[in-house]
C-alpha cells in the first residue's frame, strides 16, 4: 500500500502521466482484479513508475490489462528520458521490483520508445498501431486534410442529425452494445463496470458524451471522448444497425476533433486503434498518422501458458 499511497501523490506532480495509468483511473477499472505499482527513486524522489493490474486464476497471478485501459507500461519523469543509460537503470530497477507472476502481458503507451531492458530479462514484443491527429491547434488544417469520402459523410449526416452532449450514460451503454450486438459478440463489461469507470472520469472532469440524434429523438450514434494534458482519446462508441446509413458515427468523431482542439486545446486527437482494416481506412482517411505501440510479454508458469494456450 505504501507504493501506491506514493504512487498516488506521484501523478499529482508528474507533468504527464496518461490518464490510463493515473491512479484514480486504475482504482475504477479493476474490478476483477487489483492494481499495484513499483517506484524506482533517485535521491529519494519517485522519478519513474510501473503499475499493472493483475488477476487470480486458480494458483496462478498473473498481470493483463483491465476493461478500459488502453496502455500503461513504464512512466518516466521528461528529464529521465532519451538519456539511455538513465533509463535502462531506471528500468532495470523497476523490473527487479515486479512480484513473481505466472505471466505479465501489457500494452505500453506510444510514448514508450524503449523497452530493451524487459527484452535482456526474455520479455517478449509486438507491435500495434494506434492512430493520431497531431496539430490540432491549426484545426482548418485538420480538416484541410480529412479525404472526401468523410467530408461527404460529414454532410449527409448534418442534415439527418443534430449533435447533444445531454443524454444519459444509460442511454450510451445502450447504444455502445448495440455494435457489439450487431458483430454477434459479448459486451466485455458490465453496465456495473462502466458505471463505476464513467462516475470517475465525470468527478476528474474528464469525458464528454456525445449523441447525434434524429428528429424523431431516435440515437443514430454515440461516443466518448476521454482526455488527459496530452490527449483526447476516442474511447467508446456505438451506432444503432438500423440507422448507420446515416453516417452519424462519421460525423461525431469529426465533433469529438473539434472538441479537443476548441473547447479542450488540446494538442492531439488519438483513436485508440485499431489493427481491423475496415477501422484503420477509415482513421487513415480523417489524416491520422500510424503511430507503434509495444505489447510487452512474458511467461514464467509454462503450466499457465499452456492453460492460456487452451482457452477458446
């Protein structure tokens, strides 16, 4: 608990830590599991940090990412960084506090460009993409660059919707499942769980809703922006099947851009993802760059590997 309670008071001062891995964040997402941290000092400062969530299978402990965290990994204070020697011992520090577990499976933030020391203890390494609009100071540039495919989706669904902030988060969980509904797939959390995730985001005045809806008051779509000092995060949204012809779900997450340079003066617009390529199209037509990002892995249990191995 002391690495936590330091933890805590750690985001409170460090200029960037992303709002996935700030502690508040973590306290409501880790239902089914719990959360914990490791500190690495120097004069007796916290000046980087580790924190993971981990689950309870049987006799094994294991870290894995939690509902609604899209990266973690390591965090660094700014004058840690680019300095490798500084950082690998920083790193190396980290990883020796790490408890024993079965496995440690994470997504580390785009802003992680090292992760050597994890490979010299035989983690393991995958790339994916997320996908970002940079400048979104000059917003006209942005959409300057938006392809003519999504400024004719703009439009079209300009004269069907109207864009409201004031609905209920029952009536975006709603929609939010529709989408999954419609792809024949389970919804990966409960309404408990996004209800608890949503009233911390609401208390640390973090996310926005946003609905377009018809004349007739019927939701065509739905999303939820999230931001941090970095960046606004296109986090979770949903279309009614029924009514996706519209292209409403094109035009909130043009509303959600602006949102984040106008009103939030933000910097950076991410997506979040993802690797699917009828997804990554439609990203790469709003002018979004490709940007890496690690999934860092290691097994330490091969009876947990291959009990990983036989799930469905």
């Amino acid at each position: 608990m002391a690495a936590k309670d330091d933890y805590r008071d750690f985001c409170l001062t460090a200029p960037d830590v992303p709002v996935f891995a700030q502690a508040w964040y973590l306290d409501a997402c880790s239902t089914g599991g719990a959360w914990d941290v490791v500190l690495a000092r120097d004069a007796g400062r916290v000046v980087a940090a580790l924190p993971f969530f981990y689950k309870q299978k049987g006799p094994f402990r294991y870290a894995t990412m939690p509902p609604f965290v899209k990266w973690l990994g390591p965090y660094l204070l700014p004058e840690f960084r680019g300095v490798l020697k500084k950082e690998h011992v920083l790193l190396e520090e980290l990883l020796r506090q790490l408890p024993a577990l079965a496995a440690f499976k994470q997504n580390f933030s785009p802003a992680v460009a090292n992760w050597l020391p994890f490979y010299w203890q035989q983690y393991r390494q995958t790339t994916y993409y997320t996908y970002r609009l940079h400048g979104l100071q000059d917003l006209a540039q942005v959409e300057a660059g938006l392809n003519r495919n999504i400024r004719r989706n703009i439009q079209k669904a300009r004269e069907q919707v109207r864009v409201v902030h004031n609905l209920s988060i029952e009536q975006f969980y709603q929609v939010n499942k529709l989408s999954f509904d419609r792809q024949g797939l389970a919804m990966p959390y409960s309404w408990a769980q996004f209800a608890q995730h949503d009233a911390a985001l609401e208390v640390n005045g973090a996310r926005q809703l946003f609905f377009a809806v018809d004349a007739q008051g019927r939701i065509h779509s739905a999303a939820y922006l999230i931001w941090d000092k970095q960046a606004a995060y296109y986090h979770l949204s949903g279309d009614d099947p029924a009514l996706r012809g519209s292209g409403a779900g094109i035009l909130l997450i043009w509303e959600a851009i602006r949102y984040a340079s106008e009103v939030l003066g933000l910097p950076c617009f991410d997506f979040e993802g993802s690797m699917l390529p009828a997804v990554e199209r439609i990203r790469v037509q709003f002018g979004a760059v490709q940007t890496p990002y690690f999934f860092v892995w290691k097994y330490t249990s091969r009876a947990f590997e291959l009990l990983e191995k036989l799930k469905p």
